[in-house]
C-alpha cells in the first residue's frame, strides 16, 4: 500500500469509527448535545432532532443540561456524547409536534439511557407518543413504580399490549428497550441489551391521533400538561426507529472488531480499486 493509499484508509477509519450514521430505519433521534453543562435548556424547537428529519422538540419549564452521561463516545456509533437531560419529576418535558412520521403501526424500537432517581408514583414517562384523549396512546416507554419500566402499545379500539422488566437500580444509567417485530407479533423489552420479557400480540399501534386534543410526542412526560406522568432523573440518546431492532443494534452495543475491520478492509480495497484504475486510464 503506498502513501496514497494509506491516507484514503486513514480518514476512512476515522470516518467509520466516529460517525453518527443516519440510518434509514431512524425516525427520530435526540441527543441533547446542544445546550451548556448545568444550563436549563430553553427556546422553542432547540432540542434537536439527529435523524434529518428535523423533528425538533421544545423544552418545557427548563429541564437541565448534564454532564453526566452513560458512555461516551456512544458505544454502536462512535459519536462523541458529552451531555444529557436532568429532569425534576414534578414539571420538566420535552414536547414534539406530532407528525405522520411518528405514525408507526408496523414495526418499531424505541430506546433510550435512563437514569432515574427516586420511583415514580405512578408513571415516569421517558418516550411517549398521544394526545390528551383518555386511553388512545398509540406506543410509550415508561418508568412504573417498583423500579419497573414498561413498553406498551394500543390500536384504535382501546386494545393495548405491554411488557414490563425490573429495573436493576436506581441513580445508575441504563440502556432500556422496546420492540415491536411486526412479522412476528412479538413485543419485546430489553435492560442493558438483555432480553427481560416479551410476549405474541396482535396489536398494533394506532395511527392518527386527534388535531383538536395536543397530538404529539412527550419525553420526560407525556406530550402536554394536562397528566402528571414526570419522569424523575436523567435521560440520553433518544431513539425511535421504524423496524425491530435486534440488540447488536441498539445504541449501547459495542461492534464486534472484526465487523469494523472487514468494513474497513472492503471500503480501503474498493477505494485502492478505484486508485489503480484511474492512475491506469492516466497513463
């Protein structure tokens, strides 16, 4: 491999190892990277959407920026994670319009770091998505008392599914897990990249929700103030995709070396490929 070559493989392995890939089964991704250590975060749509579809959120009544996060860089990308959110548990959200989008009635995962700090009374909600309307929640990820975290979806006709896993602790991050494999049925929920429970269902998550009644999607609590579903603690790496991810894809899954280098090697012998053939036609 002469000099060239070398450099191509260079930034290539930078690129591979540090990027923060848009996946195409992404529907939303929040990273809370855009705020200042210990300052609340504030200003309509500043909490920022990483997926490209720029489904940015509003933080409510200032939710803290903290320095304290579970893993940096992020274990399956690479990408570099400096802060997370602190919410108080009695006031703090994050709001996100509602947009077709979020209308997943097939397949999805939604994941998240929590670390909470006190057990909620009630709910703790960490990703939820539904308007003000009782019992039309098409799919959320909350905390439930008794250091339980549950994952639970409903369709049009009020039928809901859920399973539920116990939290190892409190004050220490985890990686928390819910996935629905449309193929199958199974709904599933996984702690630290452990399958906890699962279960076979025929539901699926209802589609629109009423313009008139706050659709849209809550982290933190759910999508407005109108129920107290506050999630006590501190929240990272937000994640919504439209498929059933497996747990060698989930945000806290570390790539296996040699996934990373076979990556490498191909791309470093299609890149010298394509050297070669153009150094030829220059001659």
């Amino acid at each position: 491999m002469n000099a060239r070559q070398w450099l191509w493989g260079t930034l290539l392995l930078g690129i591979t190892l540090g990027a923060d890939p848009a996946r195409a089964d992404v529907i939303a991704y929040y990273r809370f990277e855009e705020g200042q250590p210990n300052v609340p975060a504030s200003g309509m749509g500043t909490i920022l959407d990483s997926s490209g579809h720029n489904l940015n959120g509003t933080p409510v009544n200032g939710p803290v920026y903290r320095t304290d996060v579970p893993a940096n860089p992020v274990p399956l990308t690479g990408a570099p994670n400096n802060l997370s959110l602190q919410f108080d548990g009695t006031s703090q959200r994050v709001t996100i319009p509602d947009n077709p989008l979020f209308q997943l009635t097939h397949s999805l995962t939604l994941e998240a770091y929590i670390k909470p700090t006190a057990d909620t009374a009630f709910k703790g909600q960490i990703i939820f998505r539904g308007d003000d309307r009782i019992g039309l929640d098409p799919y959320y990820l909350a905390t439930q008392p008794g250091r339980q975290v549950e994952f639970f979806i409903q369709d049009a006709q009020q039928n809901g599914a859920f399973v539920t896993a116990t939290l190892p602790t409190l004050n220490q991050w985890h990686h928390v897990a819910g996935t629905l494999d449309d193929a199958t049925g199974r709904l599933s929920i996984y702690v630290d990249g452990v399958l906890q429970n699962s279960t076979i269902t025929s539901v699926r998550p209802l589609d629109a929700l009423d313009p008139s009644q706050n659709p849209g999607l809550g982290i933190g609590n759910v999508e407005s103030a109108t129920y107290s579903q506050y999630f006590p603690g501190l929240i990272d790496e937000v994640r919504i995709s439209d498929t059933a991810l497996q747990p060698s894809q989930f945000l806290n899954a570390v790539p296996e070396p040699s996934s990373i280098i076979l990556m490498i090697t191909g791309s470093l012998g299609a890149i010298a490929y394509r050297w070669r053939r153009s150094s030829h036609r220059a001659t």
